[in-house]
C-alpha cells in the first residue's frame, strides 16, 4: 500500500461543478454555467464561459456578477441570453419616469413607495431581493450584459424566436387580489390553501397565481402576454412550461388543463401562434409529456411518461402534425432524467440510462434505434449532451472519478466511434488543480447474485489501496429515487471516504433504471424487500473477496438512500453505522406532509383503502428491531421527504436507548445546498463512523 493524500474537506471550497451548456448555431462555441464556492460569503456563485469548441482558448469568463443559468445562444450566434437575479440594470434605474403608467413592472407597482415597511402583521416588507430576468451579452459589440426583462414575480424559462428579435419567456402574473395575498405572506402573514398541492420541494407553498407566456421585443421592450398559453399541474413550479420557439412561428409549451390539476401528473404538449392565436393541444390527456424540441419543418419530438407507472421506461415521442408515436418502445431502455431532445436531419439525439451508464441514443423518425459513441467507455458518464443547431458539432459534459467534470466538444460525424476520435476536445479544466492535489480514487464495475438476478454496483478506492491486502472498511452509499442508478462520476464525497482508507460501494439494486422495465418494476409498491437483499448480497460478495471488513460497514444515503437504511437497520444486521439521510420511513404519515400523495398513489394506492401496502413498507413499525448507532439527518423545509420523518426514526431509536443523533439544516430543502452544511455533512458522517469503528475504539482502549 503507497501513502494516501487525504483530502481536507475543506478543498470543498476549491471545488467547481458545472451545470448547463450550450453549443452556438455554427458549432464554434461553447457556453456552460459553472458553480464555484464564495468561503467568506459562505455561498455557491454560479458564473458563465464561453470557450471555443477547437479546444484553441481556455474558457472565457463571461460574468462577473453571482449568479447565472439557461445560457442559449440567439439565432446569429452574436447574442448570448441567460437567467441571473441582479440589481436592476443602469439604464433601467436611472432617470425619471412615470411609476403610474400602465404595465411597469417595476418593484414599486405593489403601490408600495418604502420598501423598507413593515406590513399590517408586523413582519418586514420582504422579498427585496431580485427576482431572475432575463439578461443579455452582445459578443458582436462587447461589454457589459443588458436587462432584457423586469417582471415583477421574475422569469423561469425563455427561448428566442427564429428571427432573434424577440423571446418568449415564462412568468408568473398575479391579479391585483394575488399580489396583495404574496406581500402578506413574505411579510410574514398567515399561508392560505384551497390546493391540492400545497407544497412543492425547493418552492415551498404553493398559491393560485398563474404562469403564462409572454412575447418580448428586444428592440422596443413591449411585452405581450399569451392569454391562452398559461401553466397548470401539480409540479408546475417544478416542470415549468418548457416554451421552445419553434421554426414555423408558433410556440410550443406544457401544460395541464384537466379538472383536477393537483390530483395528476398529466401535461399535454401545446402549440400556439407568437400573437397568441390558434392554441392547439397535441395530446390528449394521458400522458407527462416534457421537454419539446422542434425539427426544422416544424414537427416535434418530446419525452413522454406514464403518470401512473413510473417504472416504465421514459419514451421519446416524435408528433408529425398529424399523431404521436414512440421511437424508443422497442429500446426498453428510459430517456435521462432532464436530457434534452437534440435533433440532426430525420435523428433525435438522446442520453440514456442503459445497463447503468449514461449513454448517447439516436432515434430515426422512421423508427430505427441505435446506441452510438462507444467512444464514451465504461468509466465515466455523460451528465449533459447539446448539438449546434447546423448538426457540425456536439458539447458534452464527461464525468470521471479521477479525471473530474468538464466541458469536451465533438464533431456530430464522430458519434459513430467506438474510439475517442480526433475531433474530441477537452475544452475545461475546472478542477485540475485539486485533481493534483489530493488522492482521487479509483473504480472498478462489479457483478454479484441475488435472489437469481444479477446485480451490479460501482466500487471505488483510493489507488494506494490495494483491494487484495484486505479487509478495509467499507461505506455503502445508497442511490435515491429507487428509479435512478449509480455510474463511475467525480464526487467530492467519494474522494473524502476513499483518501481516509474507506472503500466505497454504490450498489444498483433492483428497483433502479437503465436495465428495463422489469428490473424496475420489482420494487413497485413493495419497497423494503428486493433493495435490501440486493445490498446485502453484495457487502457480502466483497466480504467473500476478502476486501472488506464485515465488521466495519457503514452507510449513508440520501432519500431513498435514507429510506432503504431504514429498512436494512431494522431487518438486518448489516450496518456498523448507519447514517439515513433526508428518508421516509413512515408512509402513512408521509402522506400529504410532503409533496409526493401522487406518486405515492401510483405505488401503493390510497393510504385509507391500502393500509397494508403502506405499513409493510414502513420502517418505523419496526423500529424495536434497531440497535444500530443512527446518524439520522434533515432539512428543515424538505417537502420532498419531511423531517417529521427524521424525528420519528431518531425518537423511535434514542427511545429504546440506541446511539442516535439528529442532524436538522434549517432552510434547507431535499439537498444540502449551503458549502458549510455541505463540509459539516461530511465532518459529522466521517466522525460518526470513527466513533463507532471497532478498530478505532480497539486502538483508543489499547
């Protein structure tokens, strides 16, 4: 064994995560949104760069302000737009205008000159922070990026009309009763609900106010709302209505219009003309259709789910102006969770979740499917794919545990290789610096058996360790969803385990994606069952290697990695030390607390005419079988798995005297989004397991 270099968790500073990218029109460029962590601020700054698709230049920093996202590129390619919520433009604060005339915007329409006010319930005037708008960069002429929008409650989505003189943006609009309605409730007034809905994780309470498109002339600024284009559903503040301006002049977006909006996951595909004309529907109620893309004649391709059964895979629909098909029934392999919808001539480009790999897919519109780009390998994935709109070139995001995420481009042509070809092109390197630094750790694919299935999982090491000069602790991280799957990525918290001597197992158990539908469906309404016999078929697989050791495995796990800790904490003696994290563990009580009665319906059916289904697959009712120390952790406004149900799994431990301890992040929603919280998530995990480790402890009493 060679000496390891431990990463300090504070590195985490030093970290740089990429989030969205877009190709120009011509293929020549790149722009990617990256998030880099502000130490004294205590805050992520998310920034854009734009850099050559030649790999000639480094990545060009485009903005110096905090915050920016959606980057997408004007039809000419000398125009970039983008979300960011700044301080009003200059040109928009500066000289005297009429506050009162008809259609401003601006912060002071609420008829409310002091913003520093408090209100009639004694809490401040708040919500004084802006909202995002849209902005734009003219890298013809240079300088500094404009305000292109002043709406009052912000701008969610945008995209550019075929001409680049005007978008079409999503907003929210209130009536004058709405408006007063928000200024109460951030001000600190009481939360009033007649939905359904009522809350959605990372947007808190849900309201009545109705989203709609709006068409802005760039040149003039007048903005016209699309009276019939208006959102709807129960996740709207989620989904969004994913406008696209398609090459015919009509705008195509999602919505649901049904009678129950908060009781479906139903939003049908809407197309309608930029004057707000002929709103057409193109489907008929049945299907969650999201993320449209336009052809150049003018027909559609767009990603369709069942409502009801989540299990099957996501299929790639393609609408020729007369009927919806499928392109991808056959490939019995899902569309990636946000992956975008690229066409090139008669093919879709696609990513894939395909034997636990995010891979490249291409769909014929005569129905022909294909896997492609071999050239990916095995080892690492593809997190974000886009095509230039003259089909030259393609941006991907690669992810690699040792290698790190960055930007590559890649002539489209190329796609066909099994090799790396000679057109792709690193073009970051946002991390390397802490690449060089510190350990990064090594991955191998492995395969075990269970309950006749064969199951696989991703191991990771550091390279000083040698897996054969066993047994090592071992730290089994659990994926959420179920339906998801894990891959070889770069992760700061893997590097953090593997660099202080632990190996690390991502097991893709049964009830995950990318192997079919059947995989998938084995754990539909029946959670607490394949998952956690899956699990602990392959501890022990790596145990029989005599890779680890049986008695220091540890877990962690967040969601549905909470929740299957739930499980294997109360049937089985797996765990040394657990750590479930932002889980659910009682399901009836679950019910309504959170955002989720509609997809807990699709599993388990109603808890009032099903109480049998949701006690089986509760851990709590099991809970005097724990007598593993319980590391146990929450975010305070987590509407996704609520923390009601981290206080129930760590009162029902501490109450029969078990080591437990409860972690709560206030203002946090299903993630830990903070960088502090994020270094002291993974402070309080690793001395958890220290504290518990038996050769720790053997060494302290020795």
């Amino acid at each position: 064994m060679t000496e390891r270099t431990e990463l300090p968790l504070e590195a985490f500073y030093d970290l740089t995560e990429i989030t969205d990218v877009a190709v120009s029109p011509d293929g020549d460029r790149v722009a990617f949104a990256a998030t880099e962590y502000d130490q004294d601020a205590d805050e992520a700054v998310t920034s854009l760069f734009v850099a050559p698709t030649d790999g000639s230049r480094e990545p060009h920093r485009l903005t110096t302000v905090a915050g920016a996202s959606s980057p997408a590129w004007s039809p000419s390619g000398d125009e970039l737009a983008f979300l960011a919520a700044r301080e009003a433009d200059v040109g928009r604060r500066v000289g005297w205008r009429d506050r009162d005339e008809e259609g401003d915007d601006s912060s002071a329409a609420d008829g409310d000159e002091d913003t520093d006010a408090t209100n009639d319930e004694g809490g401040s005037e708040a919500d004084d922070d802006p909202k995002p708008q849209v902005w734009l960069f003219d890298l013809a002429r240079g300088g500094d990026a404009r305000q292109v929008t002043d709406r009052e409650e912000g701008v969610a989505e945008f995209d550019w009309s075929p001409g680049g003189d005007r978008l079409v943006i999503a907003s929210r609009d209130p009536t004058d009763a709405e408006r007063e309605y928000l200024k109460r409730v951030r001000g600190g007034g009481p939360i009033e609900t007649t939905r359904l809905q009522h809350k959605v994780d990372g947007s808190g309470w849900t309201d009545d106010v109705t989203t709609y498109l709006f068409v802005v002339d760039l040149e003039s600024g007048e903005t016209e709302r699309l009276d019939d284009a208006y959102g709807g559903g129960a996740f709207q503040d989620l989904t969004g209505m994913e406008p696209r301006w398609g090459p015919t002049d009509r705008i195509v977006f999602t919505s649901c219009r049904l009678g129950r909006l908060d009781d479906t996951l139903v939003r049908d595909v809407y197309t309608i003309a930029p004057d707000g004309s002929e709103l057409r529907r193109l489907t008929d109620g049945e299907w969650q259709c999201t993320r449209p893309s336009w052809r150049d004649d003018g027909t559609l391709g767009f990603v369709v789910r069942d409502p009801e059964d989540w299990t099957k895979p996501d299929e790639l629909y393609f609408h020729d102006g007369e009927e919806p098909r499928s392109l991808t029934a056959d490939l019995d392999r899902g569309v990636g969770r946000g992956a975008t919808v690229n066409w090139v001539d008669d093919t879709a480009y696609v990513l894939v979740g395909d034997e636990a790999r995010t891979r490249l897919a291409r769909a014929g519109v005569d129905g022909s499917t294909e896997r492609v780009f071999e050239a990916q390998g095995d080892d690492r994935a593809i997190l974000a794919f886009d095509v230039a709109e003259d089909g030259s070139r393609a941006a991907l995001v690669f992810s690699h545990p040792r290698e790190g995420t960055d930007v590559y481009a890649v002539a489209v042509d190329d796609l066909e290789a099994s090799e790396p070809p000679e057109s792709l092109r690193r073009l970051s390197a946002v991390n390397d610096e802490l690449l060089s630094e510190f350990s990064m750790p090594e991955v191998r694919r492995l395969e075990w058996e269970s309950d006749d299935w064969t199951i696989d999982g991703v191991v990771y090491h550091d390279p000083g360790l040698d897996l054969e000069d066993g047994p090592h602790p071992l730290v089994v991280a659990i994926h959420g969803g179920p339906l998801s799957y894990d891959e070889p990525v770069f992760s700061f918290a893997h590097a953090a385990l593997t660099s202080r001597g632990y190996v690390v197992l991502r097991p893709n158990y049964r009830g995950g994606t990318s192997r079919g539908r059947e995989f998938a469906d084995v754990l539909r309404g029946r959670w607490g069952t394949a998952e956690v016999a899956d699990i602990v078929a392959g501890v022990e697989a790596l145990v029989d290697r005599s890779w680890v050791d049986p008695d220091r495995v540890f877990g962690y796990g967040f969601s549905y990695g909470g929740v299957a800790q739930g499980y294997l904490v109360t049937q089985t003696d797996l765990l040394t030390a657990a750590a479930p994290e932002h889980g659910i563990y009682d399901l009836r009580a679950d019910f309504g607390t959170g955002d989720t009665h509609n997809w807990m319906e699709a599993d388990f059916g109603l808890p009032w005419e099903s109480p049998e289904s949701y006690d089986a697959a509760s851990a709590i009712l099991d809970a005097d079988e724990i007598d593993t120390p319980l590391l146990v952790t929450a975010g305070g406004e987590d509407w996704r798995c609520p923390p009601s149900q981290s206080e129930q799994l760590y009162t029902a431990a501490r109450k029969q005297g078990v080591d437990a301890k409860l972690i709560v992040y206030p203002d946090e929603h299903h993630n830990i989004g903070d960088p502090d919280r994020a270094i002291h998530r993974l402070e309080q995990i690793l001395g958890w397991y220290e504290t518990h480790d038996p050769e720790v402890k053997n060494r302290t009493d020795g």
